[in-house]
C-alpha cells in the first residue's frame, strides 16, 4: 500500500469503529480562521487531540471558547490523511458540566419568570445622583480594582461602602446574601453593585442561587449587577434592577460623570448670568421711562394753561365758523345756477346755423346721388342688347334655343333663329364656314 491509501483505511476504520461521543478537555492553541472555522487542542492532564469545528456548527455553539475553558465536545473521530494525524470534528460544544447546571439554570430561571420577578414593570431606576455607592463582591477580586477605578475617575465626589464577600466557591451564595441583608438594613447608599469577573459557568454559578435572587429582586435599594463578560449571563442579571455587561460598566452606569455634573452647572450658572442681566437691563428701562414722566409743578401748570388757551381759541372757532362755511355755500351754490342757465338768445342762433348746415347737406347729397344715378343709367344703356342689336347685329339660335357662336358648329341645311333690332327670321344653312 502506499502511505495515502494507508492513511485513507486508517481514516475509516476510526470512522466506522469509534461513534460520535462527547468528550471533556481543556481549549488550547485556539484559531479562528478567516473562513469562520475553528482550529484548537483539546488536552487534559495526560494528553491532547487536535480538533477542528467548521463554520455552520460553530455558529450554533452562542459563545467563542478562549484558551483555558474547560468544555466538552460531541465528535467524530477521523484521520487527516496528508499529515496521518487523528482528530476530533466536532459538532457541537457546551462548557464543562453545562448539562446538568445549564438544566437547573433554565429551571431555576423560568419559575422566577413564571413568579415576575423579570416583569421591567417592578424593577426600579437607580438614582442619578447618588450620595454613596455599595459594591458588594470579594475585597481580592480584580471587578473591585476595575468598579473602583472606573467610579475615581467618572464620579470621585461620590463616597464608595465596599460590603466584602467571596465571589465563587461553596458558601459564597449565602455570604453574598448576608452582605446584601447588611446594605439594606444600613441604608447608607443609594446604589448596590453586585459584581465580579468573567469566568466558567461554574466559577459565575453562587450568582445563580435562588435565595440570593429573591433578595435581589427584593431589595430596597436598586441593584445593578455586572457579573462576568458581556456574553455572560445569571439568575442575578434577571432579578436586578439594571443588568451591566462588565463590572466597569455597572460603575458606569451608577452615577452621572463629574465632568457632565460640571458642565451643567457652568450652562446653568451661564443661563443665571444671562437671565440676571436681562432682568437689570429691563429694570433700567422701567427707571428711565418712569423719571422721563416725572414732571415739576411748574411746568405741569405752564402745561396745563397752554392747554387752556388752544381750547378757548377751539371754542371761539367753532361759534364762529358754521356761519361762515354756511355763508360760503349758498356763493358756490349762486355761482353753480347762473352757469347752468340757459342762453336763448345763443342757443337760437346756434339752431339757424344748424338749419342752414342741414339744407346745404341735403342739397349736396341730392347732387351726388342724381349723378350717381345718371352714371349707372348711361352704363346700363350701354350694356343693353337692344341697342347692340340697333347697330346692325342680329342674335343667331338654333332649334335648342342655344345661341350659335361658331359657324363651325352648324350643319348644311340647318335651320336656326336670327333675332334683328326689329323682329326675327328663320334662316336655313347653305354653306357653314368656319372663321
């Protein structure tokens, strides 16, 4: 055989012999190529296995394992034949132990559901402008270092009340809890953060404890949680008040930044400014429109007799002139009658004139029409076939009663009518011509 078929009869008898199974083991050497496949080690204690996850079954996994994960893996083993090395494909994957915990997660998580602890309508808006902030997770975790950085820089006015307690192990639930029961009965912050780092399902699994859940969701004072990395969720992101993706990001959404507060107190101190200047000016304008009104006695009373004297000059005019317009109206009314009396010696001679126009126009006229007249009469009598036929002419038709024009038309011994001045004959044709 040659080392290709070799490989290619080892590669199916691990097919056919060895079934598709799952298999626990610790992520290494993780690639995610450009294709979308994915290329790691899966290793233990004592031994490691290559594997190969391609695009359509990754896709479905819904998280991206990092080198360190414990997962476990359903696969088939198979041989890559150029290199003769055995590997697992593998079709699907779920961090270690997620069977039964994610099975009591989804269990856990529909009852409270069910109860309405989820319901948006119960859950409270943290303040915005808190006067302390209580952050409940371990005093060694790296979430504290990070909440802490992040609330120095965007709020360092707001004092911080850290309720320790451990983040992961057997008792960390309860302890969890009793720090939660101590910020409440305390009562001195407005805001709890509930936080702590990335990790397995596992390691985040004292955040899925249902009676840290019911005082969550119970608590008097709003609760933002940030438990692990974005794509991380609890039992505890459900029941807060306000889910964060990070612990950063749970202090961020804790208090309004520094910065903000001061630049809305510079805008409001501007606005102030503003309005304070608004009110001077108008009050400035009121000052000089009221003294522009103040008045002395002695000039009010000059005032007053100027005021007198043009209202005795009004009533001395108004005795005075209704007479005088009235006067002044019959005048114009005498001039307008005089000019609409007729003139009879005037309109007489204007009619003579208008008579003598007339007879001359009539007798124009006459002389113009009488000439007319003897023109279409002349032309008439010139027109008159009686007086063409006087000159020696004579009317010449044939037994149609068609005047005969051409002497071409007519036959020998046709018979035709002549018409003279005088009378008429009927002729016969002897010899037609033709001119």
């Amino acid at each position: 055989m040659t080392v290709a078929q070799l490989n290619q009869a080892v590669g199916q008898l691990l097919e056919r012999n060895i079934p598709s199974l799952w298999v626990r083991g610790e992520i290494s050497n993780f690639t995610q190529a450009a294709s979308g496949h994915w290329y790691f080690t899966l290793k233990d204690s004592r031994a490691a296995v290559r594997a190969v996850m391609f695009r359509g079954r990754a896709a479905a996994v819904g998280f991206v394992p990092r080198a360190g994960d414990q997962v476990e893996v359903r696969a088939r083993v198979s041989l890559y034949e150029p290199r003769g090395d055995y590997q697992l494909q593998a079709e699907a994957m779920r961090r270690a132990g997620l069977g039964n915990l994610y099975e009591a997660f989804l269990r856990l998580k529909a009852q409270l559901a069910e109860e309405g602890l989820f319901d948006p309508a119960v859950k409270r808006t943290p303040v915005a402008l808190p006067r302390a902030i209580g952050v409940i997770t371990s005093l060694h975790a790296a979430a504290l270092r990070d909440v802490l950085s992040a609330l120095a820089r965007r709020a360092p006015q707001v004092p911080v009340l850290v309720y320790p307690a451990p983040v992961q192990g057997a008792d960390a639930a309860a302890r969890l809890a009793v720090q939660l029961q101590v910020a409440n009965a305390r009562q001195e912050v407005d805001t709890l953060l509930l936080v702590r780092g990335g990790g397995s399902i596992e390691d985040l699994w004292s955040f899925n404890d249902e009676s840290l859940a019911r005082l969550v969701a119970a608590s008097a004072i709003p609760v933002i949680s940030g438990v692990g990395h974005e794509t991380d969720f609890t039992i505890v992101d459900f029941v807060a008040d306000v889910r964060a993706p990070t612990p950063t990001a749970a202090a961020e959404l804790a208090c309004v930044p520094r910065a903000d507060l001061l630049g809305q107190v510079e805008q409001a101190a501007r606005r102030l400014a503003r309005a304070q200047q608004r009110r001077l000016e108008l009050a400035a304008q009121r000052l000089d429109r009221a003294a522009a009104q103040l008045v002395s006695p002695a000039r009010r009373l000059a005032h007053q007799a100027e005021r007198l004297n043009t209202l005795r000059h009004r009533l001395a005019g108004a005795w005075n002139g209704p007479q005088g317009r009235r006067n002044a109206r019959i005048g114009l009314l005498a001039q307008r009658l005089a000019h609409a009396t007729p003139d009879l010696g005037r309109a007489s001679e204007r009619l003579a004139a208008l008579a003598r126009r007339l007879g001359q126009a009539q007798a124009r006229q006459l002389a113009v029409r009488k000439a007319r007249a003897e023109a279409v009469a002349a032309h008439l009598r010139a027109l008159d076939p009686q007086h063409t036929l006087a000159r020696g002419y004579a009317i010449v038709r044939d037994a149609q009663g068609r005047i005969v024009r051409d002497g071409s038309s007519l036959a020998r011994a046709q018979e035709l009518d002549a018409t003279f001045a005088q009378g008429g004959a009927r002729v016969q044709v002897l010899d037609p011509r033709s001119s």
